[in-house]
C-alpha cells in the first residue's frame, strides 16, 4: 500500500512547518508520511527545536527545504498545509494530482520579542497549538495512530 503525503508549508521551513510535521508523523498511522518545507527557506530556528526536544521530539537534524524543489520534482500530496498566514500561502504552488489544500495559520516564531526566555514560552505555545490542531486533524481523516486515540 502507497502512503499518502502531507506536505506542511510555512515561509521558512525553520519552525511552525518543522513542528506540524514532527508531530503528524508522532501521531499519525503509518498509512500517512509528512514532510515540510518553505517557500523561502531559511534555516532552523533554535527556538522551535528546543520547544520539540522538551516533549521528547527531536528535530535538531531537519534541514529546511524549498517548496518549489519539491514542485519541480514532482511530488505528489494528499494534502497540502500550508501553517503561515493565508498571504503568504497563496504564493504556494499548486501540486499535480488531486491534493486538498488547506490553511492553518500559527504565529511565527520568528518574528517572537522579548527575552530567550520569552521567546521559547511563545514557541511552546505555538507548538502546543500546533500539536492540538495535528491531533485532532489525524483524528478526523481517520489516520490517528490508536495509540493516540
């Protein structure tokens, strides 16, 4: 049985994508794969790997890749999410095959003021926001590992 992609885009592939993919390969069956990338990438934000490490998930190796690479070579999704505002997701391509497209916008860790401190609250935050609307969308495709359940 193939595996149905989900491909989760944000700007710059260095947090609020990273997250939405780290936690639909935690919570998702394995009928599913997710991938992430941006549109124009960047590089990982510290921030959001260490919000990830702190509930045991470990995405300190990711590498941020194009969204347009991954166009040109043709990959195919069940879903495309992008999880930056809707501005910037209208400049997603659109990708061959029947692929839903869908919105969800999370704040960008990047753009977070205050303290270090400060800043990793926010992207704790933002990875729980990210986390809860994962969960609950395994749920609804029906993909939510019954570990999960």
């Amino acid at each position: 049985m193939r595996k149905k992609g989900v491909l989760f885009v944000c700007i710059h592939n260095s947090a609020r994508s990273q997250m939405a993919e780290a936690w639909f390969n935690h919570f998702c069956s394995e009928e599913f794969f997710a991938e992430s990338a941006g549109i124009e990438p960047g590089t990982l934000n510290p921030l959001a790997v260490a919000a990830m490490q702190e509930v045991g998930i470990d995405i300190s190796q990711k590498k941020t890749q194009s969204v347009f690479e991954l166009f040109k070579a043709s990959r195919i999704y069940a879903y495309v999410v992008t999880v930056c505002d809707e501005t910037s997701a209208e400049r997603c391509p659109i990708f061959p095959g029947v692929t839903t497209r869908i919105n969800w916008s999370f704040p960008d860790p990047s753009q977070f003021q205050g303290t270090e401190e400060e800043r990793l609250e926010q992207a704790r935050a933002v990875s729980l926001l990210i986390k809860a609307r994962v969960k609950n969308w395994c749920r609804e495709i029906g993909a939510l590992n019954p570990n999960f359940a």
